[in-house]
C-alpha cells in the first residue's frame, strides 16, 4: 500500500506539469478547453503601454513578450491596424493617428503556431495639446500698475495656465476667442521668465513654453530735457537734463544706430558726436535707470547748422581801364536789342522800307556797318549785306537813318561791357553777386536733401545727387554750380543729349552703336550740337547718365576752375579773366556770367545749411 502511495503521487506531480505545460502551450486551443469557455492567451494592463501623441505617430508599446509570439492590433471599432511577430521581449506599433481625443485599441496575442487569443481592449487618454510658440505670447512688465501676459493664436475655450519662474501656478484662464491677456499685479521689477501652457477642449495640456521678459522700463525723457547743438566744423553735443546719478543715456541716429552713450554722476549729461550732419534733423534718446530696462525713445529736434558765408577780395595789378580797354578790343557779345543806325549812303529808300546797296570799295563784300549811334564814333553792332531789306524807323539827318531789323547775337555797346565787368555794380545779397563765388569750394550739403529739394521734377537728372557731390568732390567743384549747369545746359534734364543719343558713327567712321549722354553740353557746336556733343561723349565714353556727369565734370574742373595755369575759379573769371585780361573766356557773351547766377541763387535759396565762399575782384588804380 505505502509504494502504491509513493507511485500514485508521482502520477499526479507529472499529471500537473503535463496540465500547466498544455496550459500555456496548447490547452487553449484544445476543443475542450474552447467548450469550456477558455479564452485562450490573452495582455494584460502591465504590458501594454498606449501614447496618443501631438504632431507625430502614435504608439503601443508591449514588453514581457517571448520570441515568435504573434501580436494583432485592431482600433476600438474592430479595424485591424497591424499585427508584429516579436523578435525579443518586446515590440512597438507605430500608428499614424489614433485621434485627437481619448479612446481604446484592442490586442491578442498567439504564441508560436498557435491561434491567438480572445482580444483585450487597452484605454488611452487623448493627445497633449500643442504647446504655445513664444510669438504667441508677449508680456508686459509695467511701471505703476498691473503686468499682462497676452496671448494670440487661441481658440475659443482654450485654457491658458500661467507659471512663475519657480513653477507656482499665477493664473488659469479659459480664452473666450482668438486672444486673451493674463493681467498679474506684480512680476517683478527685473526681468525673469515665465512658463505657460495651453489644453485645447477634450485634450490634455501642453508642456510648457519658456517666455523671457525684460525688466521693467525706466521713464522715458520728455522732449524738454534734451537740447541738441549742430556746429560748423565741430563736434555737435546732445545735452539732457533731469537726470539721477547712475542714469545710463544712448543716443540713436535717425536710422536707429546707436551713437553716444553715457552714464551720469549728476543731474545732467552732455554726449558728444563727431558730426550729426550740415541739415536739420531729429535723435533719439533713451535713459535706464539703475535696476530697470531702457525707458522708450524720446525724439529730439535739432536745427541745420548756420549758413557759413565768408568772403575774400583777390586783387589785381591792373587799372580797371586798362582791363575795359582790353576786353574791348575782343570779341564781345550781347542778345540785347539796341537802336540800330545806318549811313544814309548804303541805304535806298521807299516809305518805311529801305535797301541795303552795294558800297563803294571792291573788297569790302558790299557789307555796310550799323552803329549803335548816328556817327562813326558810334561801335559797331553789326553790319548788313546788299539787297537786305530793313525797316526805317526814322531819318536822324541829311547822313543817317535809325533803322530795325532782326539780330541775334551782336557786338555789345562799350558802356554795357563796362556795367558787367566792373564788380562793384553787384553786391551781397543779390542774385548777381554769385558770379563771385567760389567754385572749387565744398557746399557740404547732403545728397539727400539735393534729391528732395532741387533734383526732383528734372528728367534724367532726377534723383542723381549722389553722381553731382562724387564729380565736386573728385574735381574740387561747388556741386551746386555743376548741378546749375547741368540744368541750364540740358533744359532741366530733358534735351536729347541728357536723356540719351544712340551712337554709331564717331568722325564718319563707324563704331560699335551706345547710348551715350551728355549734362554739360560739351562739344555740342551751334551748326550740330547733337551730333557733336553725342559724338564727343562716346569718345569720352559716357554710357551712363553719371559717368557724364562725373567725367563732364573733370573737363570743366581742367579747363577753368583747376586749370593749373588760369585757375578760373568764379563764373566772373571764367567770362573775364581778370588775372590774363581778354584771354581764355569761356564765354563772348558779357552777360553770360550773370545768367547763371539766377539759377545758382535759387538753388541755394532751397537749401537749409551750406558752406558758401565768395571771392570778389579789386582792381588797382
């Protein structure tokens, strides 16, 4: 009996592991364990770890696997996701989107070669909502009253929770739209930051997001503290007032740039620059008081500097009638309408009308001259050829007749050369007086008020002030005496040679076709000037509007103004040339240097600051 025992219960030990091994082998699967309702393998909540993420794919993770196990994943309607085989101890299925809000998958599991098990359904929560981007947020640390957190980009509903730099909760706010602002009685007075995070309706919150903020600001200038002085040739000086000691002042260009800077050990402080500029402008000023942030900027005015005007007298070792003696004796022109007399010999008349007739002398081309007066002592103002009709205006004597007819350009009378030569007929403070000025002096003005008072509404030259100061600045020229010319010459910037000739013959010969320009009218003789001031600009090469003026430039700068030899350097020594009286003149007209000084003067009448020189002759006696 005691071994029947002994065998029985090693009978039933075998029997149980044999149970145990079928148990998790195969007895699941067996029709009598199905018919009694065994389920077969099944996960359990310790395996299976579900993660609905934001912005990227979901997860199920499933560990405490075996090799060769068999897992199937299917979504809380029962579609099948996916299914792995593990390799290991565990697996990951990665789903594109399980959805926004929270939900159930369901697993089973198979072992190797075995069918899989009833499925188990797994809860997981709903995605984090999308954390805050620190564009959406903007916070106010204010003086005196209470700070505000703001924040944009929001939906109706959206909960907003405030964190101070340790982590305690501030605030909770639901948005009731697309914004709303957190207000907090005290930040705190330096800067610091703040956590923030946001939970979407049916979504979990976000992790939060770091917001900086500055400490709070100090208070800003008011425009009665600052006074600007913009000197001549010297350092210019921004003067502020008001001011505690530790104080730190900046002062900022128009363009933002930062130029003075300064820390006050009292109640006021004076900042220097090199140079603000010739014209009125505006700084701007900030002061930071110790322990706060820069204050807002305050804008501060300042004038243009003063007009600087001076004046010198350049004297010559000539007598005034010695240098009037002289230029009478050349070639001086007028396009004044003088009466006009005529010998009573070259002239036929019937009523009003008269007819030059042939002289007397053979070799004289039958030209007769007409006077300024009725006598031989009278100049010449010009002369007319037989067969000319003229109109008589009246008989002088039994000798002359005053007579009328068309002239352009004529021989001046002795007495108008003599008012235009003689410098002391103009005088400071006239438009005239500008032919003494100083053309190989700086005007010193910015190119932009150029642009925005004189070289707006003018064709081609338009906006070109940049060109006009780099060609004064490269030939020693007043640029505004080379902007007066250009104007004069090109008719305010719109005759062809300005606005551009297309080359493609240069002396009769052809040459590769460009538009070519010319400002000053150089080369542009009266029988052709298109022609021969197109013609001559190619050969300089002026292909662009600045290079005329650049290189048109030099050859005036040569020629006259720094010409080493007659150093013509005022609109009256370039027509007079006092220094080698009737010599190298620009011009025949007498008045040519008085013409330009309207235009010159009205310029710098539009002009707020500038340098300006005049140099005025003195004849000996």
């Amino acid at each position: 009996m005691r071994r029947d025992s002994t065998n029985l219960k090693k009978i039933m030990i075998v029997a149980v592991v044999l149970l145990l091994i079928w148990n998790f082998e195969g007895f699941s699967n067996s029709p009598w364990a199905q018919a009694q309702g065994y389920s077969g393998p099944r996960l359990y909540s310790s395996q299976v770890l579900v993660t609905n993420s934001y912005g990227r794919s979901d997860t199920v993770y499933v560990n405490q696997l075996k090799k060769g196990d068999v897992v199937r994943l299917y979504n809380s309607k029962g579609q099948w996701l996916g299914t792995r085989t593990s390799t290991g101890y565990s697996m990951t299925f990665y789903i594109k989107q399980l959805g926004a809000n929270s939900g159930k998958v369901a697993l089973t599991l198979a072992y190797p070669r075995k069918k899989a098990g009833s499925k188990t359904y797994f809860s997981y929560y709903s995605e984090n909502s999308a954390p805050l981007k620190t564009s959406q947020i903007k916070v106010a640390n204010n003086r005196g009253k209470a700070d505000t957190v703001s924040v944009s980009g929001l939906n109706r509903g959206d909960i907003i929770w405030l964190y101070s730099a340790d982590g305690q909760l501030l605030k909770t706010q639901t948005s009731g739209g697309s914004s709303t602002t957190l207000s907090i009685k005290q930040l705190s007075v330096s800067s610091s930051k703040l956590f923030l995070s946001v939970a979407h309706p049916y979504r979990r919150a976000s992790g939060r997001t770091t917001v900086y903020y500055g400490s709070e600001s100090s208070i800003a200038l008011s425009p009665r503290q600052i006074s600007v002085t913009n000197h001549i040739g010297a350092s210019d000086e921004i003067a502020v007032t008001g001011l505690k000691k530790g104080d730190l002042v900046r002062v900022y260009s128009s363009k933002g740039q930062q130029i003075a800077a300064g820390t006050s050990d009292r109640s006021s402080l004076i900042l220097t620059v090199p140079q603000l500029g010739a014209q009125a402008g505006s700084v701007y000023v900030t002061v930071t008081e110790p322990g706060y942030g820069p204050s807002g900027r305050t804008t501060a005015d300042y004038k243009a500097e003063p007009i600087q005007e001076s004046d010198q007298t350049t004297t010559y070792p000539y007598s005034f009638s010695y240098i009037l003696n002289k230029q009478l004796g050349t070639f001086s022109q007028t396009d004044k309408a003088y009466p006009k007399f005529i010998t009573a010999a070259g002239l036929k008349v019937s009523g009003t009308k008269g007819v030059v007739q042939a002289t007397p002398a053979a070799n004289d081309g039958d030209l007769w001259n007409v006077r300024g007066g009725a006598s031989t002592s009278d100049w010449v103002i010009t002369q007319v050829k037989q067969g000319k009709t003229v109109t008589v205006v009246k008989p002088v004597n039994a000798s002359w007749y005053q007579i009328d007819f068309a002239t352009g350009w004529v021989n001046a009378a002795p007495s108008d050369v003599h008012y235009y030569l003689d410098p002391s007929n103009f005088h400071p403070g006239e438009p005239e007086y500008f032919q003494f000025l100083d053309l190989s002096s700086p005007t010193l003005v910015s190119a932009d008020e150029i642009n925005k008072k004189i070289l707006v509404n003018r064709g081609i030259l338009t906006g070109k002030a940049s060109a006009f100061i780099q060609a004064a600045a490269q030939q020693h020229i007043n640029e505004i005496y080379l902007i007066a010319h250009a104007l004069l010459e090109t008719g305010n910037g719109s005759s062809n040679l300005a606005k551009g000739i297309r080359v493609t013959t240069v002396d009769g010969k052809a040459v590769k076709p460009m538009t070519v320009y010319n400002m000053y009218g150089i080369g542009a003789v009266d029988s052709d000037p298109d022609k021969g001031g197109s013609e001559y600009a190619y050969k300089q090469r002026w292909f662009t509007p600045e290079a005329a003026i650049i290189g048109g430039a030099g050859f005036i700068g040569s020629s006259y103004i720094d010409n080493p030899t007659y150093h013509q350097n005022t609109l009256y020594k370039m027509r007079w040339n006092p220094d080698r009286p009737a010599t190298h003149q620009y011009a025949s007209d007498i008045g040519w240097a008085v013409k330009q000084t309207s235009i010159i003067s009205g310029l710098y009448q539009l002009l707020s600051s500038y340098s300006i020189r005049f140099d005025v002759p003195k004849y000996g006696n």
